[in-house]
C-alpha cells in the first residue's frame, strides 16, 4: 500500500492507494498543509505532518483514516517522521565481535597457555559454536573456524569472553569438548610416545625454522597435528666457506603515528651487514618513558619472531623481517 499527498482542491490532502495504483482512498476529512507521510513498521498506521495549528506538527492515523492523533504540540516546525521498531530481537544464536583487533587473540584451546593462532578481525561478527573453561575458570568461546582467515588449518578456534562483546542467546551456548594438549611426553617410537611420523614430518612448531604461519599446521597421515614438509622444507645451512651465503634482518615497527617506539639489536653482524647462518640474534623492542603506546607482540618470518614478550632471539636460516607491534 502506498500513501501520497495531492492538492486536488488546492490544498493538500493525503491519499493512499495500492501499489497497482488502484483502490484510491482519500484519508484525511480536512484539506490543510500536509506532507511527509511514513507508514509503521506493522502497516497499520501512519505518520504524518500537518500545519493545521498554524505550525508544521507530526500526527499519526491508523491506515483507514477513522482514528487520529496529534504526537507534537510546539510552537515549531516538525517534519519527517521515521517509524523504528519498538523492540530488535535478538539473533537465535550467540555472536561475539572486536572494536579492537589487536587484543581479542585467538587461540587452538581454551586458555593462555594454548597456542596463538591470529587476532580476531574487528568489527565484524563471529557465530560462538560452544563454550569451555580453562584451568583457571575462565569462559571460552569456540568459535566457527570457517570465518576465520585460515581457520580452516585448526582443529577449532576459541577466544576468552573478556575479550569480546557478545550478542544474542550466548547463554545458551552448549559445552564443547577441550581439544587435548599434545604433550612433550617421551619421544616419539618409544614406549608411551606418540607413534613416529613419516619422514620429514616434525611436531606443531617445528615450522618456525623456515618461517610459515601456524595456519599450516594439519594433520599427518596417522592423524598427529604436525607440520607438512611440503609446505615447509628444513632449511639447508651452508657456510660462505660452503658456497652458502649470509642472510639478512630487517627489523619493522607497527604503530599508530602518535606513538613513538624503537628496538635495539644487541649483537652486531658477524658476516659484513648480515648475519652467519645459524647465528642467535637477540632484538629488545621498547618504548621510551612518556610515549604514548606500548608494545603488542611480534610477528615475521623470521624463527623466533613471535610471542607477547618485548624481547626475542631469532635464528638466521634466511633473509627474514621480524615486526614489532604497539597501541
């Protein structure tokens, strides 16, 4: 149904039709100053403005024009009313999002003492498929992986609930099942270890020696989570005696341009401006006192590039960039 004005007797007066332009219905009894029309989110009322007390006022009627009544009494101009329903309901499930992107972090298991996947990505929302404590009582959300980047890699993805806003039915999320730990345990073939994996198959972690992401941790041919020599070949280390070459750091800092930070390298390169293959490199990021920020977390390709503490040791197998966070 659709509702217009129209000055057919030289002043305005509101009519309505259907939207096959038929059953056209004159609604108000006074011909006056009439315009802006809106009809209620249910279609049984609508919303007008009328300037039949000398001022421009809003007004309602019900969709037949029997019952009318006045919403605005001012000695002003008021115009284009805009109906909104009284009461949004909540989504059916629970669904949680981030303002920040850098503090709401993800993880394979409930807890902080589970492996750091990635940082939830702000300003969006994320379906919560169960929940879980950590050793320390804390509520967990199990997150759908699929809408994560990567996600796809981890056997689940879970983020603490005081890390994130939460929307809808969140308390009635389910219990989910605790992923297990893989412990260290005794080595792998012996009595009580893990089986031993194929060749060239090494333990989640083990991939940090070539620099990729946790994302390509997957699942072994006997079902381990470990990491695929496909997609991460150990690295082979020669010397410049060797014919092997000297590799290169390249240290980046991430900050919001009102912070000012800094890093410090505590050794010196012992191959020219770059570094012996296999040598330990030890980077301090910081910030000085009365800067306005404070340092994150690391990330890079470099092995040891990772973690929350501001000081790091790499290991230099390549040319590799390790980035320094802060907010």
């Amino acid at each position: 149904m659709l509702t217009f004005t129209s000055e057919r007797d030289g002043q305005a007066d509101i009519y309505r039709m259907t939207k096959e332009a038929t059953d056209i219905r004159r609604l108000t009894p006074e011909s006056d100053r009439l315009t802006s029309t809106d009809w209620s989110p249910d279609g049984g009322w609508i919303a007008f403005m009328s300037g039949r007390s000398g001022y421009a006022n809003l007004f309602v009627m019900d969709a037949e024009g029997r019952y009318l009544f006045r919403l605005t009494d001012e000695l002003s101009e008021n115009y284009d009313p805009d109906w909104r329903p009284v009461f949004q309901p909540l989504p059916a499930t629970c669904l949680v999002r981030t303002q920040w992107e850098l503090f709401a972090r993800v993880r394979v298991g409930p807890g902080e003492n589970r492996s750091a996947f990635a940082f939830l990505p702000a300003n969006q929302d994320f379906t919560v498929e169960g929940q879980a404590l950590d050793s320390e009582g804390k509520v967990w959300w199990k997150l759908d992986k699929n809408q994560i980047p990567g996600g796809e890699m981890a056997l689940s993805l879970w983020v603490a609930e005081e890390d994130v806003e939460e929307v809808g039915n969140c308390l009635g999320v389910p219990q989910a099942e605790i992923p297990p730990i893989i412990p260290g345990g005794p080595p792998p073939g012996q009595p009580g270890g893990r089986p031993t994996p194929p060749p060239g198959w090494g333990p989640c972690g083990s991939c940090t020696t070539c620099g990729h992401p946790a994302s390509e941790c997957v699942l072994s041919p006997i079902g381990e989570c470990l990491w695929d020599p496909r997609t991460c070949a150990p690295p082979v280390v020669l010397t410049p005696q060797d014919g092997g070459q000297c590799y290169t750091l390249t240290v980046q800092l991430e900050a919001a341009p009102y912070c000012y930070a800094t890093y410090t390298i505590r050794q010196q390169p012992n191959c020219d401006k770059q570094w012996l293959p296999g040598s330990s490199v030890t980077i301090v990021a910081s910030v000085p006192p009365g800067s306005n920020c404070r340092f994150s977390y690391w990330s890079g390709t470099c092995p040891g590039a990772s973690g929350t503490s501001s000081t790091i040791t790499v290991t230099m197998n390549s040319n590799c960039t390790a980035v320094a966070y802060f907010y």
